[in-house]
C-alpha cells in the first residue's frame, strides 16, 4: 500500500523547525535586540545595528518567504520565487 505524503504535515513541521532555529540564534546572538537589520541581495550580505553602536554582518541566503496572507489552514504558507 502506498503511503501518500502530507505536505501540510511536512510544512508544519519544517515551519517549527525554523522558529526553533531562529529562537536559538536569537538567544546565542542577541539578534532581537538589534535597532535595525538590512539585507543586501546583490552582495549577498545581512547586517544588524546594535544600539550599542556595534555592527555585525553575515553571508546569507534567501530560501523561500512566508506570507500569512496566503497561508492555508494549518498555518502553514510558503512561497517560492
């Protein structure tokens, strides 16, 4: 008998997974803290303003985005560009 896969299931699941992520870095690095964050697509690079005057960057890289206008039922909404 075939299994069918629950993508509802799949995303709820990968959704938490990524709060889990972030409420850890948030925790490790202070990144909630910050006054702003700017992304810059072209160099690839994220960087945080601290009210300290302290000023981190990072490499990063876009995934997917949430929007919870479209999300569906289970909560659960992602886009892919």
């Amino acid at each position: 008998m075939e299994t069918k896969f629950d993508i509802d299931a799949y995303l709820e699941k990968a959704n938490n997974h990524l709060k889990v992520l972030t409420e850890a870095h948030q925790g490790t690095w202070n990144i909630g803290a910050a006054d702003r964050w700017d992304a810059d697509q072209e160099t690839g690079i994220i960087t945080w303003t601290f009210p300290e005057g302290v000023v981190v960057s990072a490499p990063f890289q876009i995934v997917g985005t949430y929007n919870s206008l479209i999300a569906p039922s289970s909560g659960v909404g992602i886009t892919h560009r």
